[in-house]
C-alpha cells in the first residue's frame, strides 16, 4: 500500500472548512495532519472544529515539517506567494484558493518558483462556476451554430457585500489587485475564446464603506463596480460587467453574438439556450455527460502528485495569466487607455 499523502493547511476559512476539508477526507490515502491560522488560539480551534490532530503556530511549522508533503493555502491573497514560494522550496507540493496572488509580480515569482521544482505539483483552484458548461460552449462557438462571432457580453452580479468575514475582499492590503471574481471570470472567458490580446476598463467604488470584522462599516479601497471591454482573437469584442450594486437579481451570464444566432449561458440555471435569428422559442442546448465537469481540485491535484495525471485546470501559468489581465484592468484605469496584454 502507498504512502499516506499528508497534507497541512495554512488558512482555515470557509472554503477550506466547506469543500476542501471533506473533498480530501474522501480521497483514500490522504491524511490531514495540520493547521495554521492567524494565532496558535485560532489554530487549535480550527483544528477542533474541523478533527485535524495538529494546530501550528504559523504558517512557517508546516512549510518546515518532514512530515508533511503538502500544503493548502487558504489565507487571504496577500500571503499566497509567500507560503507557496516556501513550501515549494522546502519540498512540498502546493494547492491554493483562487485568487492566485495579489498582483502579477507575486504570480510570476511563484509560477518561476514552480518551474524550479518541476517533480512538485503546484496547482491553483479552478475557477468552477463554468465547468458544467465549458466545453459545450467552446463546441457551440466551435461548429459554426452561431455563424462568424462577432462579439459577447459577460455579467457577474457580486452580490452585496454584507458578511463582515469577507471583509478582506474589500481591503487591498490583504486581496492586493484582485477586483471581487475578476480574475476567476477571466480565467473562464480564456477558456472559450482563448487569451484576451487588449483590454480598457473603468473601476468605481460606489458604496465606500462596507462590514468590517467587529461589524462596524470600514473604509474600503477595492473597486466594486467594473466594466471593461477587452479584445481576443479574431476581432471578436467581450465587455464584462461585475458588480455588487448595479446586477442586483442577474447573476452570472455570459451571451456570445454570432452572425447567425445567439448564445446565452446562464450559470445560475446551468443552462445553455440558442437564439437563432426569426426563431422562437430559444433552443435549449443539449451538454453531453463527457463534456460536464464538476469541481475536482482535490482530486487532480492528488492525481497528479501520484502521477496518474497531469494538471490541466489550473496551472500557475494559467493564474499568471489571469492575474496580468486583473493587472491591465488596473492599469487601463488608472492611465484612460487600452493596455495591450503581452502574450
């Protein structure tokens, strides 16, 4: 019988507690053996809470223990670079939550720390919103249903920000560059219609103070209003609206605009609907059991540590690439002009 693949986690929030946690515990033969959250006090609780043996003072003790062989990062973005940058180099294979890091810079010196130590799996959560859909939507933009594309819209309502544990999203000290689910929106467009070639966007802070961690509004200085139309391939046009205030009740869509016909992808109701010029109704798209997917991080990433795949969703490279398109939103607002994406 294998070796038990142990695991430490740096970061105990609700993602790791929600998914994470149980994902692992079904996998045989992976054992979680740690935690570190912000003080030892915290840590052991997260550990009683969640029936992991030990609790760590600091992150630092599971990038330092033999015993471990890899470690979740679930903190908040500002210490995704350091600790993955650590524990790569100290041996271990890395998992972290999306958002990968908190600018370009910090994702490039842990995507260059990854290809330093290429026997270790370093593997970023996918963005999962899509994975239903993916493949179905690039075979529709693919086979010609919607003539020559022409152009498509994304929206993303954030929903308010309203849990005072979330108040991390809202502070760049702690989330960096990262814009409410921007880059994990991007990550999905780049998978239908490949990477974006330019970008010109405007950010707003429309409601300046929101929950803060003792319930009292704080002020907050990451955008919660973005529109942005950038370019890909083919001329094609792709504006992108996200918001926590002006997409109240829309959800998450995202509609491509052929010569021919429309296509409405609609994630909230995990359903796909084709609009073809004088034809009523809209044509409900049928997705094939081989193109579904489904949340798997745990999975692939202990798969590919045990060398019976390789990682495919999400590379670092992958994540340098959507943090650099967050990175030109920024750039394109701070400057009023298009920002060319380097490639």
């Amino acid at each position: 019988m294998a070796e038990p693949l142990r695991i430490g986690i740096a970061g105990a929030g609700k993602i790791v507690a929600s998914e994470h946690v149980p994902r692992f515990r079904a996998i045989p033969g992976v054992e979680l053996v740690a935690v570190a959250n912000q003080t030892l006090e915290s840590s052991r609780r997260a550990a009683g809470e969640l029936g992991i043996p030990g609790a760590a003072r600091h992150w630092g003790e599971l990038v330092e223990d033999p015993d471990i062989d890899a470690v979740l990062i679930g903190t908040w973005p500002y210490l995704h670079a350091p600790i993955a940058i650590a524990a790569l180099e100290s041996g271990k294979h890395v998992l972290t939550e999306a958002r990968m890091a908190t600018d370009t810079d910090a994702a490039t010196a842990m995507l260059q720390s990854a290809l330093d130590h290429p026997e270790l799996v370093a593997m970023v959560v996918p963005a999962s919103f899509s994975l239903w859909a993916d493949r179905a939507i690039a075979r529709v933009l693919g086979n010609g249903s919607l003539g020559r594309l022409l152009a498509a819209r994304v929206t993303w309502e954030s929903g308010r920000p309203e849990d005072p544990g979330e108040h991390w999203r809202w502070q760049r000290r702690y989330s960096g560059n990262n814009v409410m689910a921007l880059g994990i929106a991007y990550e999905a467009m780049a998978r239908w219609l490949g990477q974006a070639e330019w970008v010109t966007a405007e950010l707003q802070v429309l409601e300046p103070r929101k929950p803060g961690p003792d319930g009292r509004l704080i002020p907050t200085d990451v955008p919660d209003h973005v529109l942005a139309v950038a370019g890909f391939s083919g001329d094609v046009t792709v504006s992108l609206e996200m918001s926590t205030v002006s997409l109240r009740g829309r959800g998450i869509h995202a509609e491509f605009f052929g010569t021919e016909a429309t296509l409405d992808a609609d994630f909230g109701a995990t359903v796909l609907r084709l609009a073809r010029s004088g034809a009523e109704p809209p044509e409900t798209i049928a997705i094939a059991d081989d193109e579904r997917d489904d949340w798997r991080a745990e999975l692939d990433f202990v798969a590919a540590i045990r060398g019976e795949r390789t990682v495919d969703l999400t590379d670092f490279d992958t994540g340098r690439r959507y943090m650099q398109f967050v990175d030109a939103v920024h750039e394109s607002n701070r400057l009023g002009e298009r920002i060319v994406l380097d490639g």
